[in-house]
C-alpha cells in the first residue's frame, strides 16, 4: 500500500543518514576546496580535524535538515520508482530494461522537489566549517604582523535564518538554486541505480512471486548505489559549487552549469570532477543498502498489520 511505502521509505531514511552523515559532510568539504586553498588532504584528515575544530557533533552540521527532509525524499523516490515501474508494465511482465531506467528516470525527477532545497541548506551548514576554519587561518597569519590582533568571531548559520534570508532576498527561488544540476545528478543516478539493483536483487531470489533474503536486498542496494554514485559524481561536485553560498579566499564564483564545469575543467583539471568521488560511494553504498532492506522487509506493513490487533 502507499501508506507503508512512504512510512518504510521514511524509515530507511532516517536510520541511512544518521549512520553516514559524517561521510557526507567530509564529500561536501573536500568537493567544495578549490586548488591553493586545500584544508584537508583525505577524508580521515577532515573528520580528524572536523572533531578538533568543532567537536564530535560538528560533523552532524547540517544533519537536522537532513533528517528532517530525508523522509519525504526517500519516500517519493522509492514510491515514485514503484508507482512508474507498475504503469510501464504490460499485464504483470518483466519490464525491459528501457523502461526500467525510464521507472528510474521519472523517480528521479519527481524527488527533486524535496531534494533541492534540502541539499541548498545541508551545504551551507556543512560547509561553514571549512569556511571559518579558512578564515581563522588568515586571522593567525596576519596575527604574525600585528601587534593588537583582534579575536576571529566565529559565525555559524542556523537552517531558519538560511532559509530566512533566501526567501527574503531571492523567494523561493532562493531554495531551489542550482536545480537544473540537482536534475542532471539525480536523474542518470536513478537510470543506473534502479534497474541495476532490481536485476542484481533478483539474482538472490529462488522464486520471483518470493522476495530476495535481506542481505541480497542490503548487498544489491550497495553495489547499485556506489556505481550510480561514482557515475554521477561529476554533475554532483558542479552541483555542490553551484549551491555553496560562501565561498572560501581566492575561490571561483559560478553563473551556471557552463561556466562551472569550463572552470572546474580549465582551473582544476579533469580529475577535480571525481573530487570525494569515494566519499559518496562510501555514504550512497550503505545508505541504499539500508534503504532497501527497510523498504523490502517491509516494517511498515507489519507496523499497520498490528494496529487492528492492538485496537481489538
């Protein structure tokens, strides 16, 4: 039924994130450097000095506003997945592949809608750390050369007044920024990540009318969700550079998706595109791995199996 579709989709959300937010903060920061201005070297260097920095609970900045959008966005794109690969089947037969990636295609596009702007606020809080961090360094510099230095005052944003000032100053228009490269990251990641994990979950299934044991669910999610990932990890550092209000010392500025992957290309080098390209499918590997296991397990249905037995 819908209603357990979207509850399980929440659900494996929620307990997805929470495991692998730190994973995703450190892609953020190391996909945002820019050459000349490079804080940390390696994913276990930013979690390390994250934790100096700004204390064990910096790496969960931003977590709220994932955690609290993750739910509808996790529950569209599997519900969504569902719903286009039942209207493109013919009589109960096994979809071919093209329709299975165009099922991808149209999950992809509809989980946009939370997607955007969830990612828009996640950014700015997981990236304000790097920035600060840049900017305590320069204050330390110049401390060198003066005699009254001043105190760096450390500025954290809050998600409210984010999305305050964003509505304030751009409507909400403000909350969708960089949506045409959110579309161009999610949409191929949904072509690949669907058919290839409805194909390689089936590989565990003795029957077809019974579902795969839950640790083929949890194994196809990974191996689906690290190719898709590495695949699309292009379009997600433009993505991430497009949606960074703040920049860092001597950083590029953006007017679009040309521009950005012109000056990624010519500035960086092509390699500068595959940048946290191991974070993500370290994050994407056991986020859709859990994901499906709590969407095929079905926790929701027994949740609603037991509320009539409850009430009688």
């Amino acid at each position: 039924s819908l209603p357990a579709k979207l509850i399980n989709g929440g659900i494996a959300g929620l307990i997805g994130v929470t495991c692998v937010f730190p994973i995703d903060l450190a892609k953020t920061r190391l996909q945002n450097q820019q050459n000349g201005q490079r804080m940390y070297t390696s994913l276990s260097d930013c979690l390390i000095k994250t934790i100096r920095s700004e204390g064990y609970f910096g790496m969960y900045r931003g977590a709220a506003v994932n955690l609290t959008l993750v739910t509808p966005e996790k529950a569209i794109k599997l519900a969504a997945n569902d719903f286009f690969r039942h209207h493109l089947s013919k009589d109960g037969k096994k979809l071919t592949l093209l329709r299975e990636m165009l099922a991808g295609c149209g999950a992809g596009t509809c989980q946009v809608i939370v997607t955007t702007p969830m990612e828009m606020l996640k950014i700015q809080l997981q990236d304000a750390g790097r920035i600060e961090a840049q900017r305590k360094l320069m204050a330390a510099q110049s401390q060198i050369s003066s005699s009254s230095p001043e105190p760096a005052v450390e500025r954290r944003p809050t998600a409210t007044q984010i999305t305050r000032e964003l509505l304030r100053s751009k409507g909400i228009a403000g909350l969708y920024k960089g949506l045409g490269a959110t579309l161009l990251r999610d949409v191929p990641f949904s072509i690949v990540y669907f058919p290839l994990f409805a194909n390689l979950n089936k590989l565990g299934q003795k029957d077809p009318n019974v579902k795969a044991p839950f640790y083929v669910s949890f194994l196809s999610g990974c191996v689906a969700g690290s190719t898709a990932a590495v695949a699309v990890n292009p379009c997600d550092v433009i993505k991430t550079r497009l949606q960074s209000l703040q920049r860092g010392v001597n950083e590029d500025t953006y007017s679009g998706i040309l521009d950005c992957t012109k000056k990624i290309w010519q500035r960086e080098g092509p390699t500068a595109f595959f940048k946290g390209a191991y974070c993500r499918a370290l994050v994407i590997a056991p986020l859709f791995g859990i994901a499906q296991v709590v969407y095929f397990v079905g926790i929701a249905e027994f949740l609603l199996d037991m509320l009539p037995k409850r009430r009688a």
